[in-house]
C-alpha cells in the first residue's frame, strides 16, 4: 500500500490523494487499508518515515566509506543523498519529508526538517566525533532548512534538478558550516549564544 501511496501522490498530489484511488492501485478491498490507516494523512505518515529510515540508511552506508574523512564529507553525503531522492525515490519529489502534509508529521514536538537534523547530528558525532552536540544541531538545523529551499528550488526550475542551483546551494551550505563549525569565532562562541538566536 505505501508504494501505491508513493505512486498516486506523483501522479495526483496530496490533495488528489484518496483512500478508495489507494485500494484500486494497491488492488486491496478498502476495508483492508482502513484495518492498517484510519486516514490518508496516517498513510503518508507510515510513507514518510519508511522515506526517512532508507535516507539514513543510504547515509550511514556512504558513511562507513573509508573515503569520508572529515565532517563536511558527511554533510555533502547527506545532500547528495537528499538529490538522489528527489531524483529516483517515487513520492518523494512531492512528499519530501513530509512538510507537505504537516511540518509535524514526524513528531509533535519538532518541525520535521529538525528532526532530521538531529538524525544528521547524531549520525556525524558518531563518526567524525564532532562533540558540541547542541551547537551542531543549531546550525545543522539552519543548513537543513536552507539546503531544502535551495533543492525545492532546483526541481521546480528543472524536473531533474538545476545543477546550477544545486552547486549553488553546497557551496552556500559548505561556507556556513564552515564558518560555524570550523572557524575561529565558532570555537570561541558560547553554545548559549546561538541557542538565544532561537525563534520561541
């Protein structure tokens, strides 16, 4: 049923998205998809998070590379991986990670491209050993909402992605974390500083 889902949300969007299109694609009585989603919103819910568990998959494996040798090698897995998506993952084009629907799908308490910077977070320290785990979420957070826009941007301009705007959009995130992470005022800056930057 979620790769049907993937499908009709292509072809038809969010909006256009119904149960009973969902059951004739999937070829399931619509009582089955009510037994397993009491909603279409549950049904790109349950889409969502498969997407998101196979992104950080896909990055944890080009993580595990000998090849990644420092941190920005990580971040630019992660976008690389985020384009490919957009690219060959059905539905993603349209549902990304889920802000379409709700900017909460992924969890109440946090908009869902902070929780996938957290996934980005933790999956860095973990390998690059970065250890200013609050900071790193912070800016994570603002390179995450900055490279979305630029990618959302690239694939309405070309349907597989302006490489003019992709190169521009790594190296504006390439710059800020940079800045942020490596530069000497990064060291010397309190995480509480730029904690209070934080919109409440």
């Amino acid at each position: 049923m979620l790769d049907a889902c993937a499908e009709l949300v292509d072809e038809v969007g969010y909006e256009g998205l119904t149960t009973t299109l969902l059951a004739e694609r999937a070829e399931v009585a619509i009582g089955s998809v009510y037994q397993f989603f009491p909603d279409k919103r549950a049904i790109v819910q349950a889409l969502t998070l498969r997407t998101m568990e196979s992104y950080l998959q896909r990055l944890d494996e080009r993580l595990a590379s000998d090849e990644m040798t420092h941190w920005w090698d990580g971040v630019d897995a992660g976008i690389d991986e985020y384009i490919t998506m957009h690219r060959t993952v059905p539905g993603f084009r349209t549902l990304h990670f889920g802000d379409v629907v709700d900017l909460h799908l992924l969890d109440e308490q946090r908009d869902n491209n902070g929780v996938i910077a957290d996934q980005l977070a933790r999956v860095l320290t973990e390998r690059f050993g970065l250890n200013d785990v609050p900071k790193l979420r912070f800016v994570l957070e603002i390179a995450v909402e900055a490279a979305d826009a630029l990618i959302k941007l690239a694939f309405r301009r070309q349907p597989e992605g302006d490489e003019r705007v992709l190169a521009e959009a790594k190296a504006l995130i390439r710059e800020y974390l940079h800045r942020q992470v490596d530069g000497p005022a990064a060291a010397d800056r309190p995480v509480e500083q730029a904690e209070a930057t934080q919109p409440v």
